[in-house]
C-alpha cells in the first residue's frame, strides 16, 4: 500500500508518497506562483509570424504566449486517423490565423525566464481514466497498457461511449476498470466542459476559462488508487476537499481512504519526511553498504557519480565493483523520481570488466526504468562505465521549487577564499592610494576577513610604501564584501561612502 502525505502552510502545499515507509516521490506547489500548466484560456492572436511558423496570443497573462503551428488546430474530419502527419501538408500559420482572432488554448509549459508560456489548441481534460478532447474525434488508449485484449476492451467501451464529435482516450489507470467507472469518469469531464463552454460565450478574450486541479485533487485524480492508496493530511480543509472531490470523480458509493491526521506534531514530522528532503536536497546520497552517490543538476543535464566509499567488499574489486553498481541502480531510479530529475541523465558507474555483470545491470536499469510514470530511455553501458538516459520532464525538480541560487555564489557552489579576497582588497587599497590624493583611507570588512587581514599584518606592509593612515573597521557584512572609504583631509570625519563600492 502506498501512503499518501498531504500538508499545507500559507505558502506551499506538499505531498510525499511512501513505499514501505520510505519517501518514493515528492511533489510541491507554491499557492503564490500556480504553474500554468494545464490552464484553458479564451485568447486573442496578437501577431502573426510567418517566417517562424508561431503565433504569439495574449492570455491575459503579462508576457504573451507562444503558439507554434503544430500546436494549432486544423479543422477535424470525422477519422480515428489524422489525414496529415506533423509538418506535412499543413497550412501555413498565415492560414490558420488572423491577427484580433479569438481562440481557446491551454497552458502546455510554463514560463521561462524572459519566455512567456507556450500553449496549443489542442485542448483536452483529463479525468481519472479518460482524456477528453472536445475538439478531436479520434479514440486512443494508453500505451502503457501492453496487453492486446484489454486494448480492445477498453476501446470497444471507449466507442461506446464517446460523445459525438469529441475525443477520448483511455488512461494507464483505465486499466480494468468496468464500463461504469468510465462512464462516471466521462460525465465529470462533460460537466466541466460544459462550464468553460458557458464562461467562453459570455467572457470577452483574454480570459480564465479553467484551472488545472490544487496540488491534493490533482493527484487524487491521476495516481491515487481507491483500491491500495490511503490518503492522509493534517489540514481539516484539504480533508473536506478531497473527501468532497472524491464523490466527483469516483462515485458516491466507492470507499475511498482519506483520513484526517489528527496528532499535534503533524504527518510530515510523525513519518519524518522533513528529514528525507532535507536528504533530497543534498548532492551526496549514501548507500546501505557504505558505498555513495554524488548527484550535481545543471540547467543542460544531470551528472550522478558512483563511488564505493567506505565499502571495501570482501572478495575481489570486481565483485565491490558490481555490488556497489547493482544497489547504486536501484537508488538512483529513487532519486530520480524523488527529485523530479528529468532531460538528459549521465551516471557514471564504476568501472566493471566482466561482460556478465555489465549485462546484468543493464537489465536491472531498464527494469527500473518500467517501473517510473515518466517515459525514460537508457543507453547501453559504455566502455568508461556511462549511461546516459533521457527522463521525460513531468515537473520542476525539488531544489529548483525548494531552493534558490546562493546570493553569495550565485550558484557556482564556491565562494573567494579568504586569501583571494585578502589579497584583492591590498591590491584595491594600493590602487586607489597610487590614483588618488587620499590621506586617510578606511576599510571595512566582515568578522572573517577583518580577522584574516589584522593576523598577518597587511596594513602594515602597506603602510611602509605609503605613508598615510589606514583604518580597519569590523562590520558584520556578508562573506566576499567590503568597502573602502576615502578622504582628502586627515581627519577621519571626512571619510566619504562610494569612493569605492561594495565588493563581491
């Protein structure tokens, strides 16, 4: 059974799923920045580009949105099958769209940077075991469902029960599921249809249509299975709510297990969770046998490296080697899923000669690999001990939602040492003293540098080349900066500020 844990304060609302007790995955969303994702909206084309096969439309959002012309939708024809395949024989975007017009589309990425969200007009719902798509009449069911006969099943209900001149397909969790839990499932979908319909008539472009569903519906919707799962929060609101919305989309009579977390401590601490994402957010993971990862993100991809550490084995480097790999699998799939990782993945294995075991842990990694909801390839194991893989991007990671860059390293993960600042404040203060008039100069640093300066007696040699009276100020200022101020006079009260700025 897996236990889901929902939590909320002012600003975040979390939830981490345990296997066993242990955190298998970690979601977060911030209540003063939603992600857009998923969100319908009436829009109104601002421009139109030709050259670069885009559109871009104003949601009513403060960056426009970035249409591309396979995300624009050319009139449907009543056929399971589309009569065009993407960038073949498609009208052009001048065809497609006029500038003023009014469209509906949906949030397919957020924003990035100075990048404003990209949308499609492919609009589509998603239910708990269907997708409907209100503007396409094709019927499809999930790959993941590998058996033939299910397939068929399900499309033969799927066809049964589809509205006229609407899409649907059938979910991974459709999966079994009897004719009347998808019935249940496709009048909800309708339901909710219908109302942006209704708001879309009466709404002048741009305008909200739809929300995508708060953080505890959402995966009540999409993971959480009545059957195995238990919800548990510690918010009396959020159990209303999801006791509420579980009636919607599974049916009055389906027992469903959410219970309210009535303890003082709260659900995170009682199943310490706090101190797994604390683990989460650190680049070192260690392993039961004493072996380690060390896991570093960058914007291009993801590096994980494998090390034996303190684990030694007991028969040859080999066997360490191997042992040290096939549990160092099976932990990295773990991260990978707990910290949202996703585009390209680089581990680098410990070196192994024997062909058997390379083979071997093939296998266990493409094992895992099956086993995570976001659709992951796997290279073959190089000669060097790599493996590349590409995990498709289902959410932000937790240390991008959790985190932000230090102020002070501005995310390199290193700082000037105490030498490299020492030495770069003499050479500041002798540049000014050779530029300027200046009869008095005082310095101000923080604790460690100011210490780090007066131990070694800098002043001093400075002052043996140039004569003039130098003043150190302690001042608690962060790690890297100083100031230097000047003055022309002897007197000290005539020191002036910004003669020479903050440094970092």
């Amino acid at each position: 059974m897996r236990l889901f844990l929902l939590t909320e304060t002012a600003e975040l609302a979390q939830c981490a799923i345990l296997e066993d007790r242990r955190v298998v995955e970690f979601y977060v969303e911030r209540k003063t920045k939603k992600s857009l994702v998923g969100n319908i909206y009436k829009a109104k084309v601002k421009d139109v580009l030709p050259g670069m096969d885009a559109a871009f439309v104003d949601i009513g959002w403060d960056r426009t949105a970035y249409l591309f012309i396979s995300e624009v939708m050319v009139p449907p024809v009543e056929s399971e099958e589309p009569e065009w395949e993407e960038g073949k024989g498609r009208p052009s975007i001048a065809k497609l769209l006029k500038k003023g017009e009014e469209i509906l589309v949906q949030v397919v990425r957020d924003p990035i940077g100075s990048k404003g969200p990209r949308v499609t007009s492919f609009v589509s719902l998603p239910g708990r075991y269907i997708v409907l798509m209100p503007f396409s009449p094709q019927l499809g069911v999930s790959r993941r469902i590998g058996h033939v006969n299910e397939r068929k099943r399900l499309r033969k209900i799927l066809k049964e029960i589809k509205p006229q001149n609407m899409g649907v397909i059938g979910r991974t969790m459709a999966e079994g599921k009897s004719k009347q839990d998808l019935l249940v499932d496709l009048e909800y979908l309708l339901r909710v249809w219908h109302n942006i319909s209704h708001r879309a008539r009466k709404l002048p472009a741009p305008s909200p249509l739809y929300e995508e569903l708060e953080l505890g519906k959402r995966l009540l919707r999409d993971l959480f299975d009545p059957e195995k799962d238990k919800f548990l929060t510690d918010s009396p609101t959020l159990f209303r709510k999801l006791r509420k919305f579980s009636s919607q989309i599974l049916g009055t009579n389906r027992k469903v297990k959410i219970a309210l977390f009535s303890q003082q401590e709260g659900v995170f601490a009682h199943y310490h969770v706090d101190e797994e994402l604390e683990r989460a957010l650190s680049p070192q993971v260690s392993l039961r046998s004493g072996g380690d990862l060390t896991i570093h993100e960058t914007e291009a991809l993801v590096s994980i490296d494998v090390n034996t550490g303190r684990y030694t084995g007991a028969e040859s480097l080999e066997e360490t080697a191997f042992k040290t790999n096939m549990e160092a699998a099976e932990e990295v799939f773990r991260q990978i899923q707990l910290r949202n990782l996703a585009g390209i993945i680089v581990v680098d294995f410990i070196d192994m000669r024997k062909r058997d075991h390379k083979k071997r842990l093939e296998n266990l990694l493409y094992e895992l690999a099956k086993r995570d909801r976001a659709h992951t390839q796997i290279s073959r194991i190089t000669e060097f001990g790599l493996v590349q893989m590409t995990r498709q991007k289902v959410a932000p990671s937790i240390s991008h939602l959790l985190s932000d860059s230090c102020p002070f390293c501005k995310g390199s993960g290193k700082v000037k040492s105490l030498i490299t600042l020492a030495s770069e404040v003499e050479s500041r203060v002798k540049r000014i003293l050779r530029e300027r008039k200046a009869m008095v100069i005082k310095v101000v640093l923080n604790p460690d540098l100011y210490d780090y300066i007066t131990e070694r007696n800098l002043v001093r040699s400075i002052g043996r080349i140039f004569p003039r009276k130098i003043i150190l100020e302690k001042k608690a200022l962060p790690w890297g900066e100083y100031s230097i101020l000047t003055s022309e006079s002897r007197r000290a009260g005539k020191l002036r500020l910004g003669s020479s700025p903050p440094q970092d």
